[in-house]
C-alpha cells in the first residue's frame, strides 16, 4: 500500500508540469492584439515611406521643371547675342531680293536675323545665317488641352522675309507673360541719367535704320513651381555684339 508521502511528488511535479504550461502559452486574444499591434506598426511605416516617396517625386520635378527654365533663358540670350544686319542683303536697288536682314521688335515679339545658326545634318547646304523669333502662342499639350506656350521660330536659311516661314518649337510651357525692352544707346546719351529702355524696334523705320539694340531686357512670367498662386517671374539681359549693320 502506497503512502502518501510517496504519491505527492509525482502529483507536484504534473502540477508543475502544467502550470509551466499555462505560463508559456498565449491566448487567442493575445495573439490578435499582437498582430494588431504589429499591423499598426507596418501601416505607420508604409505611410512614411510613401509620403516620403511622393515629397522625392515633388522635388525632383520642381528641380526638372527649374533646370528646362534656365536652359530655355539661356538659349534665349545665346541667341539674341548673334543678332545681325547687313547692308548689302537689304538694297532695295536690286531687281530681287533674294533675302533681307532686320530686327523687329515688340513688347511681347522679337523677329531677327541671327549668326548662330546650328547645322543639325552632315553635309546640310545652309550657312550660319537664320532667321530667329520669340513669342508666346496657343498650343495643346500632349493631353489636348490649350496652354501658353514661349516658342521659337527658326528659318535657315534666310529668305525675304525674316518674320516668316521656319519651324516653330515650345520652348518653355505654363507662361503668363513675355515682356521685351530694348536699349537705345542713343537716347540714353541725350541727357545725363536718362533711361535708354524701349518697348518697340524696328529697323525699317528711318529712327533705327542700320542698327540693332545694344542690350534687350528680357521678363518670362510662369506658374510657379513651388504651387503657389503668385508667378515666378524671371528676368534677365541679353547683349548684342553686332549692333551696327555689316556692310559686304
């Protein structure tokens, strides 16, 4: 017959057994606390990382949009630097007129004869010689709908009108305004301090016959890429070299 003493270790040690049990294990409830804890976790991570994702993309998009905004004011100024005219081209004593230089210029419109023209194919029959304007025009983008658009208008080679015919490319979208003013050396130095801006140029009037500009004020007003209601407005010069007309 079994004593007392004898059965309850063993009893203990099974009570142990399951009380050591009970102690490691997790309830239902516990297990869905954590895994809502832990979903919690991925949600707020996932929202970071997007909204970090999308703040990269906004950036990186203002950076692209500012960097094609100082690439087409560049252009602009380049090519507003080889403005030129020629005598010989314009003598109205020729039975035909084959082609005629000029400038003509407006507040908002700048037509030109330029020295910088770029041959794009090998073996191209076309000198250095262009016609060149700016202005602001109408156009759909790539969705249909209409936007201003600063384009650039280049003929090569240079025929007899310099404010017609060539190809036309945007050069910059979203654009509210073009403004141009044009320096006139000669009336600055009439009197001391006077400001020599003007607003129109036309070298077929008697006033600027022969003669370009010797500095154009160039003002581009467009959406502003950092969203707000306000315009960017972006203003620079551009400085003609040849400012008395060629004579070969």
């Amino acid at each position: 017959m079994r004593s007392w003493s004898s059965v309850q270790p063993h009893h203990s040690h099974r009570l142990a057994e399951r009380s050591g049990w009970k102690k490691s294990g997790m309830t239902l409830i516990e297990i869905m606390i954590s895994i809502s804890i832990l979903a919690a976790i991925m949600a707020f991570a996932w929202s970071s990382f997007a909204l970090s994702a999308s703040k990269q993309e906004r950036m990186q998009e203002i950076n692209e949009r500012l960097h094609g905004v100082e690439q087409a004011v560049n252009r602009i100024v380049r090519d507003m630097s080889t403005a030129f005219m020629t005598v010989h081209g314009n003598d109205k004593s020729q039975t035909e007129e084959r082609y005629k230089t000029g400038f003509l210029g407006d507040n908002d419109r700048v037509d030109f004869t330029s020295m910088g023209y770029v041959r794009m194919f090998r073996n191209e029959k076309v000198g250095d010689q262009s016609e060149i304007s700016y202005f602001v025009k109408v156009m759909d983008n790539e969705e249909g709908i209409s936007e201003r658009y600063l384009v650039r208008r280049e003929q090569a080679p240079i025929n007899d009108d310099f404010t017609k015919g060539g190809t036309i490319i945007p050069l910059l979208d979203h654009v509210q305004s073009f403004k141009l003013q044009y320096w006139d050396d000669s009336k600055a130095d009439r009197a001391v301090n006077s400001d020599g801006w003007i607003d129109e140029w036309d070298t077929e009037t008697t006033e600027f016959e022969n003669r370009l500009p010797s500095r154009i004020k160039i003002e581009i007003e467009i959406d502003d890429p950092l969203g707000s209601d306000e315009p960017m407005l972006i203003t620079t010069q551009a400085q003609i070299h040849l400012t008395e007309a060629l004579d070969f």
